[in-house]
C-alpha cells in the first residue's frame, strides 16, 4: 500500500484550521479592546494637562486647533492651544459642550451629510471630505466664505452656510438646502471642530499640502 | 524593515504597523510556523502507524 501523504489526511487540515481559527479569534478580540482605548474620548483635564488623545474632550471647541506636520510621524497632526478661542463668542463648559457636540452628531446623522460628504473615512466622495473642514483655510479670516457670508468669524461663516448653503456658489455640485435650523448650525460647526482635532494619523492623506489648504502652498 | 515607533498612543498593533513587513512577520510567525510543525507531527504520526 501506498504511504499516506500527509497533505490528504484529514487530522492535519483539522489541527491546522483550528489553530489559525483560535489565533485569529485571539488577534480580533485583543484588536477589539486596544481600538476600544484608542477611540475613548479623552477628558477636559487632558486637554488643561497637555495629554495627548486621539480622541480630546468635547471642550476642545475652547481652543484653538491648529494642524502642523510632525516631521516624526510624516504626517500632519492637529495641534490644540494652548490657546483658547471663543466658540461662538464664549467659552463651553463641559456639559454644555458635550451635549452641543451630541446634538451636532444627531444632526449629521438627520441631514445624512455622508450621503455626499466623507467623515473620518465613512460616506461619499460626491462633496469635499469634511473630516479636516474646520482647517480649511477658505474659511478662515480673510478667507472667501467670511466675505461670501459676510460674516466677520468662521463659526458665524460656517452657520450662514449651513442654513442656506444654496445660495452661495461654492462648488460646481451645489450643496442644496437640508432644512437646517441655527441650533443645529450650531451644533454641527462644533461637531466639525471637534472632529478636525481628531488624531486620524494624517487622513486625509496629503490635506496639509493640497494646494491652499492649511500651510500648504 | 523595522521603522521606530510613532503613533500617538503606544499599542501592540500600532508597532505591527509601522513598517511594511511587521505585519507579514508576525503572522507569519504565529500561523505557518505551527503549521509546519503540525506537518511533522502528523508525518511522524503517520509513519508510526505503517
């Protein structure tokens, strides 16, 4: 008789298959409970305390986000304060700004913004990627939305936009009117902010360098 | 191969993806490597049964 190769023996393709199954299953949960610290949203005094989170404070609306490439990392990364920066013409406490930043989410979700826009990697390529929107220099002072608004902040800027975003010729694919009210506006301006300050480990690839964008040139 | 670490929280699978061949290497180590030792067992196993 023929010796039995192990290749066509059962016992062999059965150990095997367990043990990448039990790896893998292993490897994913693990995964599973470091993205969990990794995406944990990082607290108000983490934000006085200078501690780096991927993920800061719902009072990161109180300061001044910046995005400046970390020649380390090779990629862009934001930068908060320490300068603080009204929003909105004063300073957010802690509840106020979580439950501003939760309205804004919940209108983001109403008006499905990802069924044009992209955030934070989810949703289409149809309008421009929102996940650094906040940083977008067209926007800041001396920016074209201030004078297309005729508002003197971005904040303001970013709220005439919103509530009537058909009315000024942004894009070739104009943003149509979704109804927005000014709280919402509101709310979702400091959903943008606080989403620019998020630690995307430079994504959108390249935002920093476009052409006219942040200190690109 | 090996490039030094520079995410923004330190991870284990933050230091898996910091150079292209980590990943490769690791899994390589951790599923074909027990893989083969598998086939020899059970080659071993075989020829004991002859």
């Amino acid at each position: 008789m023929a010796q039995k190769s192990v290749w066509s023996d059962n016992r062999f393709w059965r150990r095997s298959a367990t043990w990448v199954t039990g790896v893998a299953s292993v490897l994913l949960i693990w995964l599973t409970f470091d993205t969990m610290g990794q995406i944990s949203m990082g607290t108000d005094a983490d934000l006085k305390n200078g501690v780096t989170k991927r993920v800061p404070a719902p009072t990161v609306i109180n300061y001044k986000v910046d995005y400046v490439f970390d020649s380390r990392r090779g990629h862009e990364v934001p930068k908060i304060g320490p300068e603080k920066e009204k929003f909105f013409g004063k300073f957010w406490s802690e509840e106020e700004a979580a439950a501003l930043l939760h309205k804004g989410k919940l209108a983001s979700q109403a008006k499905n913004c990802m069924d044009c826009h992209t955030l934070l990697g989810n949703g289409a390529y149809f309008a421009p990627d929102l996940t650094k929107a906040w940083l977008d220099p067209a926007w800041q002072d001396g920016g074209t939305m201030q004078a297309m608004t005729g508002k003197n902040s971005k904040e303001e800027a970013m709220v005439a936009f919103l509530m009537n975003p058909d009315q000024y010729p942004t894009h070739e694919r104009m943003m149509p009117n979704l109804g927005i009210t000014h709280d919402e506006a509101v709310a979702l301006v400091a959903f943008l902010k606080h989403m620019a300050s998020i630690d995307t480990n430079g994504f959108p690839r390249n935002f920093g360098r476009m052409q006219g964008a942040v200190h690109g040139k | 191969m090996f490039e030094p670490f520079v995410d923004v929280n330190p991870s284990f699978f933050g230091w898996l993806n910091q150079g292209p061949l980590t990943l490769t290497i690791f899994l390589h180590t951790l599923v074909v490597l027990p893989m083969i030792f598998i086939y020899y067992q059970e080659k071993k196993r075989l020829e004991n049964e002859k």
